[in-house]
C-alpha cells in the first residue's frame, strides 16, 4: 500500500509539474510543487433512485442517514438545515494517509445559503451550518425523510449523487503569503493564476468538489471572517449610502487615489493581507463543494462554498469549530 501511494503521489507531482512547465514556469515549477498540499477530489454521479445508496455511504445531495438519537440539524430559529453532503470516511483512508480526517464513522454537512424568507444569507450566522460526526461506522442508521419545509424551500433539497474519490495536489492561490515569497516575474505570476485558476486546464480540474487541500477562491481570504468570529473582531463597516448613485466627480476621486493613494487605505489594505496570513495559519478546508449540475447545487449564480475547520479543532476532532464561507462572482 505504501510502494502504491508513493508511485501515485510521485504520478501527481510529475503531472504538476508538466502543467507548471507547459505554461512557462520551469524556473519556479520546484518552489510551487514544495508548496502543494494533498486533497481528495470528489466526483459526482446523479442516481435516479437513492435507495440504490447504500445506508451510510458517501453522497452529495439526497438525505442524511442519522442515528435514531441525532435530531434533523436546525438554525438558531429552528428552521431545518439543507443537507449538503455525507462522507464515510473509511472510503478515504487510503487517500489520506496523512490521517487529517478520522477514518472511522460519518462525516455529514448541513448548510443553509437561504434564511427564512428566502432570501441570500448576507450577515455571517454560525447556526446556519452543521457539520456532524457519527464515530462508531457500527451505530444504527436511518435515511430521514427531508422535511416538507425544505422540499417547498429553494436550495432546500438536492438530488442523491453517488461519490467516488481521487487523491490529487492542490496549489494555493495566487495571493497566498506563501506565493508572495516567490519571486515571480509579472508574466510568471499572471501564468500561476491561470494554472491555478484551472484555465490551462479547461478550468474543471480546479473547480470541483473536494475534501482537504487549499480551497479554490473567488476572492482572496476565504477564512477572514472565521479568524474573525473566532477572535470577536468586528468587520469593518462599509457605507452603501451611495451605492448606484456614482457621479463623475466620485470616478475622478476614484482615479486620483489609485495614482495617489490614501495612506489610511494603504493601511487598510495591510491589515487585511496580514488577517489573511492568520487565517491561513489558523483555519484550513474542510471541504469546498462548488456549484455542480449533478447535485442541482447552484450557490448564488455558481459560486462555492468552504467549510473551513480550525487547524487545531480538526487534530482534536472537533468539528464543532467550523465556519463555512459562500464565494461568488
């Protein structure tokens, strides 16, 4: 088992590598595949019966299978939470022997992108997901009935997908204090985005489910606002008063200020990237699921969501210290 996960893992560096180098980036190919982390990349298949799914095994989509004593997750105002997904974990010891996940038991996430009256979550609300573990793969198990008042909800339910599983290396992302210590000339950074991006790639490969690994973003800082809520900073205020309502003399400021910049916003900007870092540091993926065609999920016009764990909550196996994050263009 070990001689098999060596030559694979040796497999997926060389293919790296050949991707790194394709695009143009063979000076720096060795600093970037130093860097890559292991994830286990989630593939999808739509079943038109989900009874065909054996009773606790891994599925995107469809209904959570809950010991009798486990009531349906709910929000703080008691309104059920969409099932997302479960994973039986001894399905991927073998592509984890890193042992970063348990490899016993029921993984099970639940995530409400909508609030009661249908609308985008925007405020950051930790009721609006759960992640379960179920450690003993013996407990007795029953497919629950997803309540009535997700089947009526949008994002509420989600077709049965079966799920098979492929190690693979992940890079992070193109912002990442990691990557800012490379010294990248302008067309070798803009050729990491696109390899990142997946774009040398018809974009799918990076654009996936997947458990562990560096999450694919949107937007950089995908656990700022857990490093925040962990810590009780508050987000900064943004003043939308005069949002639409732009006139020439704001376009002109604007223009001014990217020649001359404000030192205030310099400043700003520093303390973001440096909350980046601690993030990083602190907080790392759990699992990403993207928005797929499979599972019918579309997160805000095909964006993704993170569930993000503290470092230290998931070597304790604590998976009640998650946040999730919903990126979106």
């Amino acid at each position: 088992m070990c001689d098999e996960g060596g030559e694979r893992d040796a497999a997926l560096a060389a293919a790296l590598a050949g991707r790194l180098r394709a695009i143009g980036l063979a000076r720096v190919a060795d600093d970037l595949l130093a860097l890559a982390q292991p994830a286990i990349h989630l593939d999808l298949r739509r079943v038109d019966d989900e009874a065909t799914l054996p009773l606790g095994g891994s599925k995107v989509g469809g209904a959570p299978d809950l010991p009798a004593d486990v009531g349906w997750p709910a929000t703080g105002d008691g309104q059920p939470l969409p099932f997302i997904a479960q994973m039986r974990l001894a399905e991927i010891a073998a592509l984890d022997p890193e042992g970063d996940l348990p490899h016993d038991g029921l993984l099970s996430f639940f995530y409400a992108i909508n609030d009661a009256q249908g609308s985008l979550r925007i405020a950051d609300d930790a009721s609006a997901w759960r992640v379960l573990w179920t450690r003993d793969d013996a407990v007795s198990l029953a497919r629950r009935p997803t309540p009535a008042a997700l089947v009526a909800a949008p994002d509420g339910h989600f077709p049965a997908c079966a799920v098979s599983f492929a190690r693979r290396l992940t890079l992070p992302d193109g912002y990442d204090a990691a990557i800012e210590r490379i010294s990248f000339t302008n067309d070798e950074r803009l050729d990491y985005i696109r390899v990142v991006g997946g774009e040398d790639v018809g974009y799918h490969q990076e654009m996936d489910c997947r458990l562990l690994g560096y999450p694919y973003e949107l937007e950089p800082g995908t656990f700022v606002a857990a490093y925040m809520a962990a810590h009780g900073i508050e987000p900064p205020r943004v003043d939308l008063s005069r949002a639409g309502r732009l006139g020439p003399l704001d376009i002109a400021r604007g223009l001014w200020r990217t020649i001359h910049p404000d030192p205030a916003a310099l400043e700003a900007q520093r303390r973001r990237r440096e909350m980046e870092r601690l993030a990083a540091d602190e907080w790392r993926l759990l699992v990403q699921i993207y928005s797929n065609d499979e599972a019918g999920m579309d997160w805000a016009g095909g964006g993704v969501i993170h569930f993000g764990v503290q470092r230290a909550a998931l070597a304790a196996r604590d998976f009640s210290r998650v946040w999730v994050s919903l990126q979106f263009l």
